[in-house]
DNA sequence: ACGGGTCGTATTTTT
DNA sequence: TACGACCCGT
C-alpha cells in the first residue's frame, strides 16, 4: 500500500522547478489573471479575499463552483500557495474531480500536485495511512464497506445474545454512525447515548472497535473519527499538519457534520486561513450527521470572518426563482438570502395533478416526448436536458417502467452502484486477499462463494479456532487444515482455496501484471464459471459485470490501488454518449442543472416525508422544504412540479393529498395544467371523493384550489382551458395516443437505437443473451436463453459479444 | 450442506 | 412487491 501512498511532497518536487515564475510573482496577481474577468463584484471578494476566515453564502445557481475554482486558481497564481498546501474539501467525489478538472483548465498542469483536493473521507483516508499506528493500525488498514460492517455487527450482536428481530444489525450501524459524526469514541460516548440499543450500545461500540483494531481495518466514520483523536492526542501531529495545509478550502459547509468541522477548527485554528463555501438553503443531509448548525455558527467561530453573500443568479427564470424562494422562505432556521436575476422572460412553473403514479409516469413520459419535439411552446429540449428528480427511489420504477414501454431513453443516476453489486463485491474481496491474505473478512465472505462445501460448520470451526488461539481467520484456517480438522472433503476444499490464495499472493508480490492477475484469480476460484452455469436470467449480466471490472483494472496501476479507490470511490459514470433523460434522487441532483426538470410525487407523506416529519419534527420538515428548494432550483428554463391522488405503496393503494409545499407556491408565478384523466370520467370524480376524510383536509383543498383546482374534474379543467392554461390540442393528441398505445413509437434519439438484425445474437443486462426473432420499429421479439421470450426496447440490447474471459 | 419453499416485514436520502 | 430469514426435506 505504501507505494502508492505517494508522498505530496514528492509530488511537489516535480511542480516546483515549472512553476517558480508564478511563485516569484511579489503580491499582486500576476498580468494574465484572465479568470478574474466576468465575475461579479462578490464572486471577485470571494475570490480576492485570501487571508483570514472567509464565509461565502452562495445561492444555488450563483456561480458557486466557478468562485471556488478562481480562488484556488489565484491562490496559485498568486504564489499565495503551492499546490500542495490547499487543504479543499468537496462533498463528493465527482465534485473533486470536476474542481480538479476546472482549476486545472485555468492554471494549466500545475495541479497535477493538487495532493489534498478531495471529500473529507479521501483525505482523510490519507492522513491516516501516514499516522496509522497512533489509531492502533497499520498503514494498510482495509476500509470496510458497508456490507462487512453489518456481517461484524451481527456477529457482535449474536455474541451478546441479543435478538437480531428487536435490534437489528442495521440499527447500530446507525447509531455508530451517528456517534462517529459527532466525534465520539467509545470512550468519550454520553451516557445516554451509551443506553441505547437496549442498555448494550456502548459496550457493543467498543467491541466493534476492538474487533475492527483486530482487523486492521476502518469503517467510513472511522476515518474522520480516527484522524480527528490523532490531532487531538498528538499535538506535535497536528503542528505538523497545519504548517503544511496553510489554506483551506471547503464546499458544501452546509452539509459538514461536527467531527468535519472538529477537524476543520483544529486545522485551521492557527492560521485561519480557512474558506468556507455553503449554502444553508441547500443542508439536506441533516440525517447523515450535517450541522446546518455549522455555518449558522461560522462568524462566532471565527471572529472577524468575512461574509460574502451571492445572490445574483444566472440559472432559473424569473418565475422559477419566485416559487422557489417563496417555498424557502417558509423556514424559520435561515440566514437568509435573496437571489436575483436579470432575467425577465420565461416558463412559469407548471403544476399538475393526476389520478395515480402510473397516470403520472404516463403523462411526464409523453410531456418529454413533446418537449424534445419542440411542441410545448418551447424551443425543442434535448433529452439530457431533462431530469426527474424524486424524493425517494421506489418512485423511479414507475418511470423506468414506462420509458422502457414507449423506448423513452432513460438513464438512472446513483441507483443500485457497480461497486455494490453482489458479484462485484464477490470479486473484490478476492482481490483483497491477494494483496493481504490475512484480510479475515475478505475470507470469510468468499469461502464459501462459490459452495466448496464449506457451510455454515466449517465456517463455526474456523472462528473457534481463530478466537481460542488469536490467528487470523486465514491463519486459522492453516492451523486446522493442517491438524486434520472438518471432514476430509471440507479439509480438501478449504486447503485449495488457501494455496491458491498464496499463489495469488505470491504474484501480487512479484509484481505481476495485476489485470491478467484478476483474471486468473476469478478463473481459478470457479467464480466467473458459478456465475456462467447459474441459470437465473441475471447470470449472464453479472458475468458481464465482471467483465467490466476487470476492464476497470486497467486504469489504475496495481490492485492495492483499484482497492483504495473503489472503497472511497464508489460511484461509477459511464458516459455513454447516447441522449438519455436523467431519473434521480433529489438528494443526488444537489450542485446539478438541467434545462427542464420535472418534480413528481409532491404528496404529503411522500413530499414532505412522513418518516422525516415523525422522526425529527419541524426541522425534519424543513430539511424537506429545502430539498423542495434544491429540486425547483435545479431548473434553468422549465420545472414541472406533479402529484397524485393515489399510489401503490409495498403494492397496497394509498391516497394522499397534495404535498404542503404545493400551498406555498406563488400563484402569479404557476400555470396550473389539467390532468388528461379528469375530464369528468368516472375516475375523475373519485380521485375527489377519495382520501378526503381526514380532518383539516377540506383546508387544504380549499388552499390547492385556489391554486390549482387540480383533482376537480372537468369544471375546473374546462376553467383552466378558457384561461388558456391548457394546450388543449396538445392534450387532444395525448388522448388519442393513450387510447391507442401500439401507435408508432417515437424514436427520440435514432443513436440510442441501434439496428439488430434478425436471429442475431444480443445481450441485455437484466435478461441475458438471446437470439432476434422479431422487429418492430425500436422494440425487439427477443428469445432469452434463460429469461424466455420478451418484448425489448432496442436501446437496452447490445450485439453480443462473446469474449472469452 | 444445500436447495426450495413459505412467511413476514420493509423503503428515504449516501460519503 | 420483493427480499430476507427461517424451515424442511434431500
């Protein structure tokens, strides 16, 4: 590990001898400070403003990002700092690299030595691999991932004869969690807090911890936690580091949680030199630990701080910014901002409610189908241009389901990850015995995988041994097959798979090409062929997954490397090229824009969360709002907020009424649209008499109807159509093609659809391989070897290609 | 040890 | 619905 643990001073060797013409530069910025050019006067302070504590209050679509990177850029420029010495903090990966790639864009190479541009965990993954043995670790500690966490929770939990049914595993890795982003250790726990998970949360914490020490291995909170004891019981450490790191930057404050900004303090606590970017309109990570608390506090904890707030925005219309800085301003705990635009033309926000969830898939499917057309009084929108943001993920299967139907390209960002999958996690944890064969948990999870007949005994024998004689799992899997422990057939197996890891070892060690490593290893240990010979339709596509992961490999110089990144990198974009609509998390959309987004399943219970309202009360609804806030402001030109009367839940009907945020909308700037499935049908008339029981709901109706009117029926929609509300041509069109849905398909993008021929083989992720039987327009007759005969989008197939492995 | 069946319960949001 | 935990027969 330690070789790639490269050192940043390493690293700034190399910057040194190019850049000493910038260094050299007395003061001032240096001539060709073009980057300086275009911003606003509060973007120039926030960028000019070097020294001392700086807050920057930056509404979204402010021009955040572009500050951000003219600061760091100046900071070089200006021979403030070397590359090396910015401490910059992002809140994800993907905004690290995107800050890597713009400040590199405006100071050229220089960056190459930008060692500390990263989220919290990554760098501080980092500083713990340099000060490992002051956590009790060493340098190569293994971070777990979350499903290894809940394996040693559970172990723990049944160590301690508890009921896993009552306290489930997952309900201490919360509470864990949350100590951990307070920056409490086992030994500094509240009592109180100590009392949780019936009277045994404390004493289970730090049986984890010792269990983890015993592994060598961190989990994620582990990683602030650990550095955050390391600054605080070391001193001559932290003297160090803050010498270093003489700036410090970081996005998102609004999202920091206390050990964050425990750390942040003690870094910059002595030159204060610290620049904290945030919006506390956008803090919707409350959940996770953040302290909206953290930036409200920003002047007192540095006193004399320099606020800079940004309010002009160059995103939304007019209209977008009045609903959504209305909905905002329904919060008490703000400090308050008000965003401006020069703007004066636009969309008004358009609003529209439906008779149930599939109604409402139905109808956003064939809304962006005419707006990719240009037949929506707007200039025709790509389909990139165009996002669903929901509040939570079951709620995008009823568009996946749709545009899978009407062959709409969709992408889904930040779903079910690569790295998560179960083959993938398989394939890594044998890697991860390969480069250190004592990783216990690593083999404890593959033993058996695929069955050697090595069951849940075998697995009970092992754990024995490795506790009455403190070996290692590996060490105690040697020891009892070399006692002649287990059945001779277990014996036999278990011995295979330990040579075979040594050699797999051994050529880690040698220096082995680690591709073609990866791929004996999944060869040999009968992974791939487990996959292969499994004849679930979902086989195929997860021999597929590996595949890609050993493609994956090759970018990145060994497998102790690829390790570290997936572990604190777990997304995974693959761009690939064709135009797809975006289907993502609200949560996810956060520091993204698109042209015209749509907002679905405003419902109260839905939108805002029931569980956030119960669970934390008004603050938990106002982190809704502002993840309301979020959604609406990701829009440049057109949002589209919808609701619906009914939805199935865990496949049982539900109705709810229209989400609160709904009442909050400015009217002036919402042009309400009547929904196709109300014009004065039977299912219309229900939609009103249903779910409309509980007390206090006649008031909000009475609210959405002076708003809306939406659920009325065809009184209303006719209302909405002499005021012009309504294209109603366009929603003539709408009804003819729902009543006639084998209508020729629309082909959005002819890329996304590619030409098959007949009785040529394909693949398809979910169902395998198959042979072309039929064609119709984008839609393919496919006849699956595993998953049978199906009707599929031509998008979702590929030309099968049948590499060997 | 393992596969197949039944039954019960669960769904925010993620580094 | 959908995935797991659990039980049973092989």
């Amino acid at each position: 590990m330690s070789s790639s643990d490269f050192d940043e001073f390493d690293a700034f060797a190399g910057y040194e001898a190019q850049s000493l013409s910038a260094r050299a530069m007395p003061g001032g910025p240096p001539g060709d400070a073009a980057y300086l050019d275009g911003l606003n006067p509060e973007q120039r302070a926030a960028v000019e403003t070097l020294d001392g504590p700086v807050l920057v209050l930056a509404g979204a679509g402010t021009g955040k990002t572009r500050a951000l990177t003219c600061r760091v850029a100046h900071l070089l420029r200006t021979g403030r700092a070397r590359p090396n010495e910015i401490f910059a903090v992002t809140f994800t990966n993907k905004a690290a690299r995107e800050m890597k790639e713009r400040v590199g864009a405006l100071v050229g190479g220089a960056v190459e030595g930008m060692p500390w541009l990263g989220t919290f965990h990554a760098l501080c993954a980092k500083l713990l691999r340099r000060h490992a043995e002051l956590a009790g670790l060493k340098p190569n500690f293994t971070i777990l991932d979350t499903d290894d966490q809940l394996r040693l929770l559970k172990q723990l939990i049944a160590a301690e004869n508890i009921d896993e049914k009552r306290w489930p595993p997952r309900m201490l890795a919360g509470l864990i969690d949350r100590w951990k982003n307070r920056g409490w250790t086992p030994a500094n726990l509240p009592a109180d807090e100590a009392a949780a998970f019936g009277g045994k949360g404390g004493r289970l914490y730090a049986d984890y911890q010792e269990r983890l020490r015993t592994l060598n291995a961190a989990d994620f909170g582990d990683l602030l936690v650990h550095v955050l004891t390391i600054f605080q019981a070391h001193p001559e450490v932290l003297a160090t580091w803050r010498g270093r790191l003489r700036y410090i930057l970081v996005d998102e404050y609004q999202d920091t949680n206390v050990a964050q900004y425990l750390l942040l303090r003690l870094l910059a606590a002595e030159h204060r030199n610290i620049c904290c970017v945030g919006d506390d309109d956008q803090s919707i990570y409350g959940w996770r630990g953040a302290e909206v608390g953290n930036i409200l506090r920003f002047e007192q904890d540095f006193p004399g701080a320099a606020v800079i707030r940004l309010e002009r925005n160059y995103r939304s219309t007019p209209h977008i910014l009045a609903v959504a800085s209305e909905v905002i301003a329904a919060n008490e705990r703000r400090l308050g901002k008000t965003l401006w635009t020069d703007e004066t033309e636009g969309e008004k926000v358009r609003l529209i409610g439906h008779w149930d969830g599939e109604e409402e898939a139905r109808w956003i499917g064939e809304e962006i189908e005419a707006l990719t057309r240009g037949t929506r009084g707007m200039e025709p929108v790509s389909p990139e241009g165009i996002a669903i943001l929901v509040r939570a993920s079951f709620q995008m299967r009823a568009f996946e389901d749709r545009f899978l139907n009407i062959g709409l390209p969709y992408r889904v960002i930040g779903g079910p990850r690569f790295y998560e999958r179960l083959e993938i996690r398989d394939a890594m944890a044998y890697f991860r015995l390969a480069v250190s064969p004592d990783d216990g948990l690593a083999f404890e999870r593959v033993m058996n995988r695929p069955k050697r007949g090595l069951g849940e005994k075998a697995a009970q024998s092992v754990n024995l041994i490795a506790r009455e004689r403190g070996l290692t799992l590996v060490d105690a899997a040697r020891a009892l097959v070399a006692e002649g422990g287990l059945t001779a057939r277990a014996r036999g197996a278990l011995g295979r798979l330990l040579e075979a890891i040594d050699r797999w070892h051994e050529a880690v060690r040698a220096g082995a090409d680690h591709v073609a490593l990866a791929e004996t290893i999944l060869d040999e240990s009968g992974y791939v062929d487990h996959w292969r010979n499994d004849r679930a339709p979902d086989s195929a596509g997860r021999v597929e997954n590996l595949k890609e992961l050993v493609k994956a490999l090759e970018q990145f110089e060994n497998l102790q490397g690829f390790l570290e990144h997936v572990a604190l990198v777990m997304d995974n974009e693959q761009e690939d090229g064709a135009a797809k609509v975006s289907i993502m998390t609200l949560h996810a959309a956060k520091g993204l824009e698109f042209p015209v987004v749509f907002l679905p399943g405003w419902e109260d219970g839905l939108f805002p969360s029931q569980r956030s309202m119960d669970e934390n009360g008004l603050a938990g609804l106002e982190e809704e709002r502002r993840l309301a806030y979020v959604g609406l402001t990701r829009a440049r030109r057109l949002a589209v907020v919808s609701f619906a009367a009914n939805r199935a839940v865990f496949g049982r009907w539900q109705s709810a009424l229209p989400s609160r945020f709904i009442d909050e909308m400015p009217p002036e700037h919402v042009e309400v649209l009547t929904p196709p499935g109300l014009h004065g049908g039977p299912r219309g008339r229900a939609a009103v008499a249903g779910g409309r029981g509980a007390a206090g709901a006649d008031g909000r109706l009475r609210a959405i109807e002076g708003l809306a009117g939406v659920v009325r029926g065809s009184e209303l929609e006719e209302r909405a159509a002499r005021a012009g509300a309504y294209d109603s041509p366009g929603w003539r069109r709408m009804q003819a093609r729902r009543a006639a849905p084998s209508a020729a398909p629309v082909v959005i993008d002819a890329r996304a659809a590619p030409a098959f021929a007949l009785g040529e083989r394909v693949f398809h992720q979910k169902f395998g391989y198959g042979a072309v039987q039929a064609i119709e327009g984008d839609k393919l007759t496919v006849d699956f070897e595993k998953a049978g005969v199906k009707k599929v989008v031509a998008g979702y197939v590929t030309a099968a290609d049948d590499v060997p492995f």
